[in-house]
C-alpha cells in the first residue's frame, strides 16, 4: 500500500557482483513471452472485450467494506513499509531494526516473518463485530510488497501455511465472513514487490558495516526478496516479463482456488500491458463459469469507465462520478503502528457519508495488532459505528446518488491522499432510494436547525414541492419550512447523534435549486491579528492538499513546484504586521515566496526533522496601508528547486 511520499520513491539495487553471478542477467530478447492463459468465456484481454462488464448490484448496493491490511509486517509494530525501510539506512524502521532486531545483513525481514504468531486472532468475533458495525463485505490482505502470502500457496513457500501463523489466514477470513453473510475479497499488491524489494539487495554505504551485503543479496533467499533487477527497472511495475509470469501465475493460483467476490490491485492494471488485461478477463470469465453470470467485482487505482472499480487511496472524488467506485484508506498507519492516533468515529462517518453521496463505498482498514487483536478504544470506535449505523443505514445502503451530492463550504477537490475534510453541520450530502431523498448534515447544529438550501422553493412555478421531513432515529414530528432560501428544519432538543443529522424528505418533482456559493474570508480578530488556517486555504493544483497530523490539519503533498495555495482574507484596520510561518519539513532547506498587498516576502523554511515535526519561521513585515479583503498567496520560490513542505498556519501579528 501506498503510503505518504513527500519524494519519489527510488529503489536502490547496489551491483554485489559476488553474490548476484549470472542470476537474473538474461537479455530481454532472450526474455520468455508471457503465457497468460484465460478461462473460457466471453471476455478478452483487450478494454474494448472489458467494456461489456458491468458491476453486480451487491457491490453498488453494499456501500461498506471492512479490509484486514495484516500481516507479517506488523510484528515491530513501526508503520507501513517495514520490509523495505529495514533496508534503507536513515529510514526510521531502519533504526527501530538495528535497535531491536539486528543487523540486516543477518538478521533481515525473513526473520521477522516467524515471530508473526497471530496468537490471538478470533477471525469468528472480529467478522461479528465488523457486521455489527455495518460491514456488508470484507477483505483481506492476500500479499504485500514484502512478497509473504496469506493463502495456501503451491508456487511460493514463504505463505502463512508454512510459516508464522501456519493457517491459511485467505481462507479462514473467508470462512469467517460467509458465517456472517458477507461477501469476500482478498487485495494482491504482489506486482509492485518485484522492485519495492530491491533495496533488501544492498548494503551499508558507511559505518562499521559498509559493503557488507544485506541478506536479501544472498542468492538462497531470493525466492522471498526476487532477483536483481535490472538498472533501469526502477518503476512501480516491473518491466521484466520474467516478473511478469510469476505474477500471472500466483494470482491466477489465488483467483482459481478461492471464491472471490472481489480481487483488488494496488496499483493500475498490472503491468500496463497484455499480462494484466488478461488476468481481468480471466476473473470475470472464471466467475461466469462458476456462478453462471458475473458477480465478481474487481478493482485496481486505474480510471476504468466502468471496465473495473476504480479506487482511490486514502481520497475521494470531487463529484458524483457516472461509475461505482472505492475508497481504501485506513483507521490509522496501514499496519499497527504504536506511534499512530486512530481516527475518531466522526471521520469515518463523514467519509462514509461523503463517498456514498458521490456513488462510491468506503473500504475501511481496521488496524489489527500483530497478535491479531484489536485496541480497546478500536473496539470501542466500531461499537459508536454501530450505534450509527443501526439508524443511518436506511439511507447509506442500497441508494444511489441524487442530481447533486451535497452542498457546504467543504469542497474536496479529488483524487489519492486527499481525505482529511473539516466538516460542519452546513455541510449537506445527500442520497437516494426510490422516491425518497436523504439529506445528511454532517453535524447536529447548535442552533438545532438545518438548512438546505438546494431544496429552496422556486421563484416561479410549483417545483420542488416537500410534503414530508422526518428525522432518521426520532418519532416525533418535525417542523419545517420552505422559502426562496431553502429548506428550513427545526430539530429536537435531544441530539439523535453527534456526527450527523439525518433527513428524510418526502415530495414531487425534488430538484437542487442552482446555488451560488458564499466564500467567506478570514478576518483580523479583536486585537487586529490574522490567523490564516490550513483548513480554510485554497488549493491550486492537482496534489497539493490539506491532511491531519495529530489531529491539526496542515497543507501537504506539496510535491510540485509549480503549484500554490492562497487565502482570501479581511484586514479591518491598516497596519503594520509581522508574518510567520509553522512549518515541518525533512529537507535541509526550501524556499517560498509570500504575496500580500502587492508585496513579496520570501521564507525560508529549515530542516524540523520530521514531516509531524513543526517549527515557526518569521517571514518579516509587511505593511497594509488599506484595511478591506486582501489575496494572500504563498508559492515555491523556485519550482525547480522546490523542496516540499508541510504547512499549518501563516500568522499576521499586528506590531503597530
């Protein structure tokens, strides 16, 4: 799985020419062509043949999946990545390694994989509680990129039958959630370990240990951390058919030998090329085979216009888009990670709510310990969800979108790692089912009234008429109103919940009004100061975007020098102010460039140690001889030397 790369993320293969000899040296032309062979039946390993798939109901009526992203990876309890980091000095699972595990030229993440007991791991109790909770399927992790499978594997040693656990934990989740009633999936992210595992061939380049291979360069273990790679064979999939076939191979094994409902691939289609179209043919014609029509459901990161599922990491789309979707993200780190808070209740909701207005299901990883246990304040966040769940779901499952899907001043712009929204009780989603429109306020109002404005009574004609408005989980009656403003509602005293407010609305002829959005800018406070949020910026390009660090939101993933953020603020008075910055950043130094009354003010930000680690830099003074609404841009100074940055806040301190 992904996690946050403020950089590309280089995969180092050190030429050890000792321990690699001829193995993998074969030429491309001497390279094997692929055997992908498909299961009879109608599709083809070509778009055109997929684009006769159509997803099964059960998924768009689903809306909610429970994923089990577990496996050995998570015994040093570190985060995400650990087989990888172990081997890259400087990286923070590195040290923990050193400190904990020894040497990875000895003691490397094979000798991980046997302290991975799963010793209390009651997939029976944790399948009830994800049911409970709202769960309509589950997933489980069937390969990482550490190459370690969870399934009973005849083609690969290193699985979970043999080692660690010695249990078929694919099947076992399998058993587990047929007894509930839900369907199952398994997620493969076996394509990117290929090169992801390449730098377990390197070695120290300084300290006592320099030039002293890691163990992943020792020929007899290359069946668990592959071959060399070639140089240039750097990229997220391999361009080596060799790596090709195995691939093909083991998911097809994987695919054949277990009853899918849902395969999914971390990362687009496999490959880029025939191998991966090939095993999307192969799944849907198996199904068809097996069920006598096609049920099966597939999903990779991968525009698909209705081929596949397209899921996105860790984001959501900006709209309503015409084809189901997913989101994966995670409670907390993919793996457990002790120095991670969990996510509260309210965000999953809010995201659940979000996705499901837009045509989407939220896949939701709920972070397991490695002895394959929950956390008490984990269980106890599935229990609120229940709670939630048992009166919401009327209007989460089996709907579909309306004419729009919602309205408010949070607007996320779309796409991976994009997540973390500051939602408001103004902020409206809605769904539908039949004739009945469901109105979510993303909060339960101080002022106990919701106020829908798409549903505002037309200037002319008799449209949009509201003959019915009850709340999910009250008896009682509601008022309501409903003007050229919109649709007013007056709630109970008593909240029904915390996280939202729920509104059945009954009518003829319900159509979202055309609204004119109220941006409303920052303003100075009592002492003339101006605090400018990361919250409350505007985001200028395609990766740049806000994320929650310790539960305050900063701007990050600011990969690309050639995007910007800006602020539409109100000074009420002119004045002369000081300017800093709270910033966090690994890089030795960066530089952005601050615009405000036509001045310019250049930052420099300095290494803070870490990307969670903030530290304020003063940016100088600026005048602002007129008091009224300013722009206030910040943008890299340089976009060819930009070194990104995480950004929380800009203070305006008012010195005179």
């Amino acid at each position: 799985m992904n996690g946050k790369l403020h950089v590309p993320a280089l995969l180092v293969s050190l030429a050890l020419a000792g321990f690699y000899g001829e193995i993998g040296q074969i030429k491309a032309a001497d390279a094997p062509a692929v055997a992908t062979p498909i299961a009879n039946g109608p599709f083809k390993a070509n778009f055109e043949s997929l684009s006769n798939y159509k997803c099964p109901d059960w998924f768009r009526d689903a809306k909610f999946g429970i994923w089990a992203h577990w496996g050995p990876q998570a015994v040093p309890m570190d985060g995400d990545w650990y087989a990888r980091g172990l081997y890259e000095p400087g990286n923070g699972h590195n040290k923990y390694h050193l400190a904990n595990y020894g040497h990875p030229s000895t003691n490397g993440y094979k000798d991980i994989i046997p302290l991975w007991k799963a010793e209390k791991w009651d997939p029976d109790r944790l399948m009830a509680l994800y049911k409970k909770a709202g769960a309509k399927y589950f997933v489980s992790m069937a390969s990482h990129h550490d190459n370690f499978y969870l399934w009973n594997s005849k083609l690969h040693k290193w699985n979970s039958v043999n080692m660690g656990p010695k249990r078929d934990v694919v099947a076992t989740w399998q058993e587990a959630a047929r007894k509930q009633g839900l369907r199952f999936g398994v997620s493969e992210h076996l394509g990117a370990s290929f090169t992801w595992f390449q730098a377990s061939h390197g070695a120290d380049k300084t300290g006592p240990m320099a030039g002293v291979p890691y163990d992943g360069a020792d020929p007899k273990y290359q069946d668990l951390y592959h071959f060399p790679a070639k140089p240039d064979d750097k990229g997220w999939y391999s361009k080596d058919p060799r790596w090709h076939q195995m691939w093909y191979d083991r998911i097809k094994e994987l695919v054949d030998n277990y009853q899918l409902d849902l395969l999914y691939t971390d990362g687009g289609v496999p490959f880029g090329n025939e191998v991966g179209r090939s095993m999307i043919a192969h799944l849907y014609n198996n199904d068809l085979q097996r069920r006598g029509q096609l049920d099966v459901v597939y999903c990779c990161k991968q525009e698909s216009k209705g081929k596949w599922i397209e899921d996105l990491e860790r984001g959501v789309m900006p709209r309503i888009n015409p084809y189901p979707w997913q989101t994966d993200t995670s409670i907390g780190d993919w793996y457990y990670n002790r120095n991670w808070k969990f996510r509260p209740v309210s965000w999953s909701i809010h995201m659940l709510v979000d996705i499901v207005s837009k045509n989407g299901n939220l896949l939701l990883n709920v972070v397991q310990r490695p002895d394959g246990s929950l956390d008490p304040e984990v269980e106890e966040a599935l229990e609120a969800l229940a709670k939630w769940i048992a009166i919401h779901g009327e209007g989460i499952y089996e709907t579909r979108p309306w004419l729009v899907y919602g309205e408010g001043a949070v607007k996320a712009k779309g796409g991976s790692f994009k997540e973390d929204f500051k939602y408001s009780a103004k902020d409206i989603r809605f769904t539908t089912k039949g004739n009945t429109l469901y109105a979510f306020a993303m909060g339960w109002p101080e002022d106990g009234q919701v106020l829908i404005r798409s549903l505002a009574k037309p200037v002319e004609g008799d449209g949009n008429q509201v003959d019915s408005v009850e709340l999910l989980g009250y008896q009682g009656r509601l008022s309501f109103t409903q003007t050229t403003n919109g649709l007013a509602v007056t709630l109970p005293a008593n909240k029904v919940s915390e996280y939202t407010a729920a509104l059945k609305i009954a009518g003829s002829n319900l159509k979202p009004v055309a609204l004119v959005e109220i941006v409303e800018p920052v303003r100075t406070d009592a002492k003339g100061n101006l605090l400018l949020p990361a919250d409350k910026a505007e985001m200028h390009g395609n990766q740049v975007n806000t994320e929650s660090r310790d539960n305050v939101t900063n701007i990050g993933f600011w990969d690309n020098g050639s995007e910007w953020v800006s602020w539409n603020a109100q000074f009420d008075s002119p004045g002369v102010y000081k300017l800093s910055a709270s910033c966090a950043t690994p890089h030795a130094e960066t530089e952005f460039a601050l615009e405000v009354a036509g001045q310019l003010l250049l930052g420099k930000v300095l290494r803070t140690g870490d990307w969670g680690v903030f530290k304020v830099f003063d940016l100088g003074q600026v005048e602002i001889k007129q008091p009224g609404k300013q722009t206030i841009s910040i943008r890299p100074s340089n976009g060819n030397n930009w070194k990104p940055i995480n950004l929380r806040c800009v203070q305006f301190t008012k010195v005179q």
